[in-house]
C-alpha cells in the first residue's frame, strides 16, 4: 500500500481551522468541477445512514453540497436503494467528541452508522487506549441500539514513533474483528496522492475527489444495504 506518502496529509486533514486565505486557496476546485448534489425531495420510508466523523466526512474547505456523504446518496438513489443520508461529521473532533454526540447521533435511529473517528486523537498524541476504549464505547452502542457499522480506519505520521503507530494501526483492524463489523481501511483510496483530486491545501478532496470517496465507500456498503 502506499500508505507512507499519504500518511501525513490524511492525519492532517481531520485538523480543523484554517487561515480565509487558506479557506478561499481551498475552493480553488479548478476547471469544470461537477454539479452540486441536490437534496433528496422524499424521505419517506427512507432507511437512514449516518455519516458520523470529522473533517473528511464533513466535506471541510466546500460549499454545501459537495461532500462524499452527497455523493454517496447520488450513489444509492442511482443503485435503487432507499436509503436517506444524514451526515452528522465535526471537522476537528475526537473519539471523546463522538462519545458526546452518541445520543445525538441515536437519535437518527440509524440503520447504518459510517464511523470515521479517531485520527484526531493520534495527532494530539491521546494514549491509544483511551481512543479504543471511545470507538469499542461507540461501536457497541450503535450495534445495541440496532444499527450496522462500517468502522472506517486511519493511520498516522511515521515521526509518531513506531511503537504508537504499530499499537494506533492495529485498533480499527481489532476493534472491527471484536464487534463483527465491516472495516474500510483507508476512506481516501484512490484519492488521496492525486492532485487533481485534491483542494489547494493538498489536504482535502475536491467535489470530483470526494464523488470517488463516495464510490468507495458505496463498495464497502453493498453487502450492508437491502433493497
């Protein structure tokens, strides 16, 4: 995997909080970028999918309409699937800040929960067991209360030390295997080392960038999703 180059400016991307030159430098989205998603006009009977993270699944440094979780309901209304997306993503926030939002997020009634948590934590250098201990809090919540999970990993900069890295890397693999649930290791597959794809920053998809986000997770989902 080529998970060494993009390591950095993956961790960096969960970071909010930006200079406005640096807001403005990141919606240079560059030629033609694709059209806005619209809204979805009917929720009735619509099973619910939340998009619970940070800045990558708040679609951070865009205008409304152009994160992976708008694309990922263009992707499903495409498919024929009844599925309403409810993105519920706090750039900058922690394992510790989904705990808080839990009741918040449950509150959906969710039938499926993306949960893209965790790289914040790394970057302020939390201890990696306090940062299990709030995903398996997570996980085991949103399963009780019904819904499946897609636990979506990260890893971090090599300059963390290897030994925090190597105990950081193998809790969403563990975590997911313990609780039974779908692991998609890397969200920006694909995405991240292409500059195209990226904003300004070097840090954040594009509205092209995060249409491919939502294909991939789309393809993590099938197997989780009814007709």
């Amino acid at each position: 995997m080529a998970l060494r180059g993009m390591v950095l400016c993956l961790t960096l991307a969960m970071v909010s909080g930006c200079t406005k030159e640096g807001a403005e430098a990141e919606r240079d989205w560059g030629p033609a970028p694709p059209p806005p998603v619209a809204a979805v006009s009917e929720d009735h009977g619509r099973r619910v999918i939340v998009a619970f993270g940070d800045s990558l699944s708040a679609g951070f440094g865009l205008e409304a309409g152009y994160s992976y979780p708008n694309y990922l309901q263009k992707e499903l209304d495409r498919a024929g699937y009844a599925y309403k997306v409810v993105p519920e993503a706090l750039s900058g926030d922690t394992s510790g800040g989904g705990v808080a939002r839990l009741t918040q997020i449950l509150a959906h009634k969710p039938e499926i929960v993306i949960l893209e948590l965790g790289a914040n934590d790394g970057l302020r250098g939390i201890p990696v067991e306090k940062t299990r201990e709030n995903l398996d809090l997570l996980i085991g919540e949103l399963k009780q209360s019904g819904a499946k999970v897609l636990l979506a990993g990260i890893t971090l900069p090599r300059n963390y030390g290897a030994d925090y890295i190597r105990e950081f890397d193998r809790m969403y693999p563990e975590l997911a295997k313990k609780h039974g649930v779908k692991l998609l290791p890397f969200l920006l597959e694909g995405v991240a080392l292409r500059k195209e794809l990226m904003l300004a920053d070097a840090l954040h998809p594009n509205p092209e960038g995060n249409r491919m986000v939502a294909r991939t997770v789309m393809l993590a989902l099938v197997e989780m999703l009814e007709k």
